[in-house]
C-alpha cells in the first residue's frame, strides 16, 4: 500500500517541532518582502505565495500572500497550502533517500549503475556511477520523450535502458530528470520498496513531515494549490505518466513542512543521516566547478543557482522546482529560505524567478550576520574549494594519421601514385606539410594535390580556381570552383587519393562533404582513399543538434546528422562509405594517444587556422551556434576581428538583445553589447549593433541549442526586420521555423530533437574508433 501524507507523527515530532515565531526580525526585511510578493502578484506572475525564512533557533518569518486558486473561485493562500514541489523532490526525497542507503552501506557512490541494475549497463551506460546521477554528469539526456505516447512506470524504465548517452559520463553537465527518476528505480531494485513507501518511512515520518507525500489523498485536495493540470495531479508529465510517483517529481509538501527538512540539515542531518553524509551531500562533489559546482542532489553554484540572490555565498545550497518553488540553505549563518509559488496557475505562463532571487537577496542582507552562525566557516569552505578538481586542460601528446603513416615509412601508400586532398592544416605535430612530407619520400609518388573551400592556404573566402603549389610544382587541382568532385581527368593516373585536413566538428563545415564527394569519386574508379585521421577540435564525446532533413542535402550537408555529429574525419568516412553505399576502398590511418573528450588544446598539436574565420579555438566552439542565424540578414563577424564571437546587424537593438539572452541564462556563455563594423561581407564598412558571446564554461555549452536560443531571441524581439526564414537552409530543419513563430520555448524545441539524436548515436556507436 503507498504510504502518502502520513496522518501520525511520530515521537520525535516535539524534539522537531518549530518554535512558534522565533526572535524579530530586521524591521525592513518583512517590510521588504511583502512588498516585493505583492508586485509580482499585482504584475500576473504569480497568483499568491508562502514565504517562510528560518534559521537553526526557529521561523523567522512565514506568510501567507494573494490566493491559491484563482479559477472557479478565488482560494486565499494559507500557510498551510500545499504545493506540487516539483523537482524538490530531488533533494526533499531521492537524494536523501540515496544517501541512507550510502551510509547503510547497501550502494556506493562510485559504483556503476549497472552493477544493482543490470539492463541499465545497454546502450554505452556501463560505465555511468550514482554519484555521477546525483550530480547530472552522467551524459544522460534531460528527460524522457513523451511522443508517441507512452504511460507507467514500466515503461519508463525500460526507455531509460533502451536510451544511449548524449555524451561519455563525467565529461557535461546536463541537468537531467532521467538522472533521478533512474535513482528512483536503484533505490526500488535496492531495497524492494517504490520510492513512496520508502520514504514516507525513513524520512517524512521521522521528521514529522504529516502533509509530505506522493499522491495526496482526496481529504487534502481542497488545500492543495492547482497547477496548470488537475488537481492533486503531479504536474510533471514524466513523473505523471509513471503514475505519480518518480525520482525527479511527484512529491508535495507545506512550508512548515519544508521548514523540518531544513531544519534536520542545519542539524547536520540527525535524526534521519549523518554528519558526514549531510557534508557529503552539501560540498562539491561534481568533476568540474567552473560553471556547474553540484552537491549530491543540491545545487552550490551553476545557471540554475539564480534563487541564491546576489548575497548569500558560493558554499550555501539550494534547488528549485519546476511550478515555481525554492529551497535556500546558507549553512555559514545557519539560515533557510523557504519561497512557495504555483506559477502555472491559471494559464501556465507565469514567472516565480524575479520574486525567488529577490527573496533571497533581502533575507541575506537582513539576517546573515545576525542569525547566530559562524561567517569564519566560509573560509574553510573556500579551502575545500582549492583542492578541489577543476576542468583543466589535458596536455597529452597527440600523434595524427600523418605522424603514424610517416612513422612507419608510408608503408600503406608504398609504390602508389598519390592525389592528397589538403590545404594549410595538412600538417604533422612537427608542423611540416603533408604535401611535402609525401613528395620528398622516395616510396610514394606524389601526383596532384586537390584543395578544398578556401583554397590550399585556408584563407579564401571565395570561390578558387585550380593552380599550382609552389613549393612542390604539382597541379593544384580546386573542389571548390567549377568542380566540387574530383573530375576524371583530374584523377588520370591516380592510384589513391589521400584526405588530410582538420575538420571542426560541425555539419555544415564542408571539408568533410568535400571528403565523401572524392570517396564517391574514387570509389567510381576503383582507386584506394586514405584518411589521415585528426582530432574533433570540439571534442568527439559531444552530440548536439536537430538532424538535418530530407531533402536538405547539399554541399552545406550531405548526410542526415546533428549540427555537432561528435566524430573524427576518419569516422565520419567510415560512416559515410557505409551508410551512403560509396563503396569505397577505404582505410583510415587512426591516432595514437587521442581521447574522445579532448579539446584540441588539450592534444598538444599545434593551432592551424582551419579558414579564414576560424582563427581561434573558441570561435571553433561557438561556430557550430552561430553559424546557424548566419543565412539571415545579419553578420557574424567576418570583416572583424571576432568571427562567430559576435553577431549585429543595423536593425539589432544591442542592450535588449543581450539583456534578453542573458536572462535566459544559457549554459556555458554571456552576453554582451557591441558595436562593430565589418571591413569586408555582409554590411560592410556599416555599423552593426549586436552581442558578443563571452564562453564562461566550454564544457557546459551546448552549441546547436545556442544558435536556437539566438534565432528565438531576434525573432521575439525584432520578427519584423530578422528574416528568419533564410535560416532554414543551414538548419536543415524547417520544424523548427515553425515551432518557433508559433511560440515554442527554445527548451521545447530540444526536447523534440533528442529522439532523433538518439538514433543517430545508435547509428554512430558503430563507427567509432576511440
């Protein structure tokens, strides 16, 4: 039987028990919040509110404000409401319970997922730990696909097995439901109770939670707070299609309620965990802390953190919920917040963000240096944090395709006559030419050199007629002129043609259709291709982006995968030979000491400038994004400096558009206003207005959903003079054209591409070679 809103407390409830008001408060501080709550109310975006603040001697301050229910009748808000917690269900029920069993030592935070569930090890997840669930690094997705349909809990556990990774474990932080709702499960296959039941008794009962539980009974529903669903619904589609009850969402709760749990980890955890586990929970445990510092469950500072407020430090804790709730623990002053809302409620649009930040930014300014904490504690705390791993950069010694051929003699290519499709990053780790290396060997006959866009020296912004390299005197034969495949007399008398050039990650990056067009080439003459293999400069653990559809094949795209496909060049011709029947006879030169989740400044290889507006590493990161708004009437920087690290045009409204983007608080970058004028392409020699995109976490980016959120933002703000429909070519999605003037959150948008992605990683796995 699901043991759900308890109706007798237990022993301990007077040891718990809430003194009734504690000490006054800062005269300004109640001051301050009432009069905060009632703007947002009078302002739409929320219909009422409880705020409770408390601190390790008892509540400091709890109201009630504006109403629970505005349809069919208007509900005033009591203390007392219940709410649909959200994803403080995380921290309120799965984490805690996670722990117990740590301490219990039935499950260790280390070990892998697959060793208590077998069937979770399926698709590339053998290698995925509790703790990294707990800290959202296991690569997973955000959350499971709702379309087709599906319902129960069955189901969606075996979604969850049936799922591949987004990318390898402990290399992004991707905040993701399936994380808990997996932990959920652990604890169920662990101690052979659902999640309800097991928490109702180890941690709700003892803590004298009476109105805390998993689908409220009908005698409580008259006090529950509607969402934008029935009420007493779970508003989480997720949670609500498993029956209710799920790692992530599903529990309810009061903010007395509330107020017990936090009172049990100011106390470090008695009577339900230890000391030690509630340290363990509330510190660091995340592989990086740049940008996403995560506890076990609880967020320390990350772009979810905004309901910390401006004041209290890095080193408190907190979580907010979905429908508009919010937890702030500041353990150093020994200080809760407590900032319960149903923003869905009536219409599903309202905005519990301005009021959760603001709360906690008046509480800290009123009560941190008088609550009775110790501040000296932080200091400790900024101690840890030095010892603490951050994401620096690997400097691994990396050997190409080119350093492996040309140190076993060019074997491979012995007594061949050679075609070398290459330009200026045809390079070995010594820096000498591909070009040359091959023409001075007395074993291979160098025979024609075949350039890409931008010519042999990577620095054309045009179309190239075909020449002849200086330095070699062989006919320099252009793929980007009147020929994009190698023509048959181009090829007369050519035994192999070899690929040597350093892709950037990206689909539309056309080296790599350049490299499938002469493999189709070779392939109709019967001549071997070679790949000299080089590292993904993005990475090639990371997969982003809507496949590119039917019927937008071209130069800019010739086969159906993400805008970031997350591979080698040696892969991708794997892939290609493959999966587009090229049929040809193919052989790639693989890397020795390269590892899929390096960037390229981490391979020790020295920085070729892949074209003339890829000049640094970062604008290789951010080219993937940006590059998606470029078929529009706007520039992205070529003519300046900064290429792919800004973005205006004469129309743009630069402070809006940055303030804008920056509310969004999109992971891994900020935004700031500029003007510039290009000295050469789109609106050359005029003042353009726009953002530059300063990357604060490369790790944390999410490339294709930046370009997403910039084509949302220009079209919300500026639909008139932003020709959105010119982006589609390089998008190769029109859905999502639509999807956006009818209104979808760009968060929506990427939701509906992860089934898609999914596949393509299936489809990837086979050809990977590191």
């Amino acid at each position: 039987m699901r043991l759900s809103f308890l109706i007798i407390a237990s022993c301990l409830t007077l040891f718990l028990s809430i003194p009734a008001i504690a000490a006054a408060s800062p005269s300004d501080m109640s001051g301050s919040i009432e009069a905060l709550v009632e703007k947002e109310i009078s302002e739409g975006r929320i219909p009422g509110a409880v705020i409770l603040v408390g601190n390790r001697e008892g509540v400091i301050y709890e109201k009630a404000f504006g109403y629970s229910s505005l349809k069919p009748a208007r509900t005033p808000m009591t203390v007392d409401t219940i709410f649909d917690i959200a994803s403080l269900t995380k921290v309120v029920a799965t984490a805690p319970a996670i722990m117990q069993l740590v301490e219990r030592g039935k499950l260790g935070l280390n070990d892998p997922v697959a060793r208590y569930w077998p069937e979770f090890k399926a698709k590339g997840k053998e290698r995925i730990t509790i703790r990294q669930l707990l800290t959202h690094y296991s690569g997973l997705r955000p959350d499971i696909p709702l379309k087709p349909a599906w319902s129960g809990y069955a189901t969606a556990v075996r979604k969850i097995e049936e799922m591949p990774p987004l990318c390898p474990p402990g290399t992004r932080f991707i905040y993701s439901d399936i994380n808990f709702i997996a932990l959920g499960e652990l604890l169920r296959r662990v101690t052979g109770q659902p999640l309800d039941e097991y928490c109702a008794e180890q941690i709700f009962r003892p803590l004298a939670m009476t109105d805390t539980g998993f689908s409220p009974p009908k005698a409580v529903l008259s006090r529950i707070a509607p969402c934008d669903c029935p009420t007493g619904l779970v508003q989480d589609p997720t949670a609500r299609a498993m029956g209710g009850v799920a790692g992530n969402a599903g529990l309810f709760s009061t903010a007395r309620d509330l107020s017990l749990f936090c009172t049990m980890i100011l106390n470090r955890g008695l009577p339900i965990l230890s000391p030690p586990g509630i340290e363990k929970m509330t510190t660091p445990q995340s592989p990086f802390h740049k940008t996403a510092v995560r506890g076990l469950g609880w967020d320390i500072d990350s772009p979810y953190s905004s309901n910390r407020g401006s004041l209290f430090p890095v080193g408190s804790f907190g979580h907010k919920g979905y429908t508009g709730t919010s937890l702030w623990i500041d353990p150093f002053s020994g200080t809760y917040i407590i900032t319960l809302t149903s923003r869905l409620h009536p219409a599903g649009k309202g905005n519990a963000e301005p009021l959760r930040e603001r709360i906690a930014t008046i509480v800290a300014a009123a009560l941190s240096d008088s609550s009775g904490g110790n501040r000296d504690s932080i200091t400790g705390y900024y101690e840890l944090l030095k010892g603490y791993p951050t994401a620096q950069p690997r400097q691994g010694h990396v050997m190409t395709g080119i350093d492996l051929l040309r140190e076993e003699g060019f074997k491979p290519l012995k007594g061949l006559r050679i075609g070398l499709i290459t330009n200026r990053s045809g390079i070995d780790s010594q820096g000498r030419r591909t070009a040359e290396l091959l023409s001075r060997n007395p074993s291979v006959k160098l025979a024609a050199i075949f350039s890409p866009e931008h010519g042999l020296g990577a620095d054309r912004d045009e179309k190239v007629a075909s020449s002849r390299d200086l330095s070699t005197g062989l006919p320099v034969y252009s793929l980007y002129g009147d020929n994009l495949r190698p023509a048959d007399e181009m090829l007369k008398g050519i035994d192999a043609l070899v690929f040597d050039i350093q892709d950037v990650g990206a689909r539309f990056y056309t080296y790599i259709t350049t490299m499938a067009y002469a493999m189709e080439a070779a392939a109709k003459k019967g001549i071997r291709f070679f790949v000299l293999d080089r590292p993904n400069p993005i990475t090639a653990a990371m997969v982003q982006g809507p496949l590119l559809e039917e019927g937008f094949q071209s130069f800019t795209g010739c086969f159906p995968m993400p805008v970031r496909h997350g591979m080698t060049v040696g892969e991708l011709a794997l892939m290609f030979n493959k999966e587009m029947r090229l049929e040809a006879k193919l052989e790639v030169i693989s890397m020795k000491g390269y590892r899929r989740t390096d960037w390229y400044d981490e391979t020790g290889l020295p920085w070729v400038n892949p074209s003339p507006n890829i000049r640094t590493l970062n604008q290789a990161v951010l080219y993937p994004g940006v590059a998606l708004v470029e078929g529009a009437n706007l520039s992205v920087g070529r003519g300046t400096d900064n290429p792919f690290e800004i973005v205006g045009a004469p129309w743009i409204r630069a402070e809006e558009l940055a303030s804008y983007l920056n509310r969004r608080e999109i992971q891994g970058v900020r935004f700031m206003p500029v003007e510039f004028v290009p000295r050469e392409n789109r609106f050359r020699d005029k003042i353009c207005r726009g953002i530059q995109i300063i990357i604060t976490d490369r790790q944390a980016l999410d490339a294709a959903g930046l370009g997403i959120e910039l084509i949302t933002a220009l079209y919300r703000l500026q639909a008139s003079e932003f020709q959105i429909d010119k982006t589609a070519e390089i998008l190769g999605a029109p859905w999502i054209i639509r999807a956006i003037k009818e209104g979808a959150d760009p968060a929506e948008i990427q939701e509906e591409w992860y089934g898609p992605l999914s596949e393509f990683m299936e489809k990837r796995e086979r050809y990977l070679l590191y």
